[in-house]
C-alpha cells in the first residue's frame, strides 16, 4: 500500500490543481465579462468560490510531492472539502432564486446575471431578455467542477489519516511514550529503590541490595558456590584424623 498510496495521493493533487485552475479560469473570465459592464462587484458567491480555488491551487502544489507532511495534512483536507461543499451549496442556491425554480440554465438568476454579462446583453438592453442560454456550459462547468473537488478533498483526507495511522509510526510512537512514563514513575525491582541495570551476555543483575551496611549485587542466574566439606563431622572417618 505505500506505493499505491503515494500513487493515489499525486492522483488526487493533480485533481485538485486541475478542479481549481478550471474554476477560477471560468470565473476570471466572469469577473472581466462583468467588470466591463460597468457593474461595481461580482456578486459575493462568486468572489468566495474564486477565493476557494486560489487556496485550492496553492495547496495542491504544496503537498503535491508525496512526503509524509503530505499525508499528515489530512486535517487541511478535510477544512478545504467543507470550504468546497460551501461553495456549491452558494452556487446551486443562486439557481434557485424565483420564477423558475432550480434549472440550471432557465432560472432567474442565470438569465438576469450570468447569461446576460457571460453574452455581454447588456449591450442590447436591460436584463430581462431571451439570452437563448448564453454561458450554459461555462456555468454547468463551475458547478459540477466545485462538487468534484469537494469529493476529491473528501477522498484525499481518508488518504491522509490512513496513512498517518498505518505508516505514520503513531501506535509505537504512543507506545514508547507510555512506556517512557511508566519508567519515570519509578517502577523498581527491589526494595532499595536502585533501578534494575543491565548485564552482560547471559547474566541478568538483579538491583543492588544494602545488607548489614555492605552493599553487595546479586547475580541471578550464577551457580551457587558449593561450600567445601558439606559431610557432617561425624560422618567423616575416624582414620582421617590426625
């Protein structure tokens, strides 16, 4: 999965750099359109969606290289997938506005703003106009491109956490923690409170122990030492006495 995911992750910033280029190229060109029908502003779903796509663009090519800072941005992921559902949300309302209910390209909206400066009507007249669709695609275009990419930041942030918990060393880096703080507890072998120190090749030390002042290591895992003359006394032979 480590190839696979660096794969899919390059996959889904390419996505994103695409989605975002596509929808503020068509909405500059709305901004122009507008701007030279002497209007003073777009309207304000509009700027907010063209803001989202520059933060869109910046992004993908940040953590386009699959590094670990890639994956761990998941978080990122997940505000701008929001931030995207926003903007469709804004943009599919605008096609509900009076009249003619949510078709994308007969409704009040679109034929008395997009279409009509998308065509540049207003050089005819007012709005209100048969714009015969003008700027349909364009329009569609801007839509199903900001659900997209609102998916692929979905996608991109399930990547991210998968990866972060599967490659990411974060079980064992919690595990060490743990274990670090259990050891500063004071977790002690003896009764002393000497911690347990490590011994050599096949000689585990056991804590150092006081003992009638005398501080003395014991080793357990060495032979005892057998004393000399272990036989009772009366069990040595008479003969051997001198």
């Amino acid at each position: 999965m480590g190839a696979t995911s660096r794969v899919l992750l390059v996959l889904c910033r390419l996505g994103e750099l695409v989605c975002g280029t596509v929808v503020l190229g068509l909405l500059g060109q709305a901004f122009t359109l507008i701007n030279n029908a002497g209007v003073l502003e777009p309207e304000g779903r509009l700027i907010y969606t063209a803001v989202v796509a520059c933060l869109t663009i910046l992004d993908s090519l940040i953590f386009i290289v699959p590094f670990a800072y890639s994956y761990w941005s998941f978080l990122l992921d997940f505000i701008l997938f929001v931030l995207w559902i926003v903007a469709f949300g804004l943009l599919e309302s605008a096609l509900q506005t009076k009249l003619t209910g949510i078709h994308t390209c007969s409704s009040f909206w679109f034929n008395n703003y997009w279409g009509y400066y998308w065509g540049r009507w207003y050089v005819r007249g007012k709005p209100g106009m048969d714009i015969n669709w003008t700027g349909c695609n364009a329009w569609r275009t801007v839509l199903a491109v900001s659900f997209i990419a609102s998916m692929i930041y979905l996608a991109n942030g399930f990547l991210g956490v998968y990866w972060t918990l599967e490659y990411g060393n974060i079980r064992t880096r919690f595990k060490g923690f743990f274990e670090r703080k259990r050891g500063l507890g004071g977790d002690t072998g003896g009764a002393s409170g000497h911690l347990i120190k490590e011994g050599g090749p096949g000689i585990t030390q056991t804590p150092v122990h006081h003992r009638n002042g005398v501080m003395r290591a014991g080793v357990n895992n060495a032979a005892p030492a057998t004393p000399v003359n272990t036989l009772p006394a009366d069990t040595v032979d008479p003969a051997a006495r001198v």
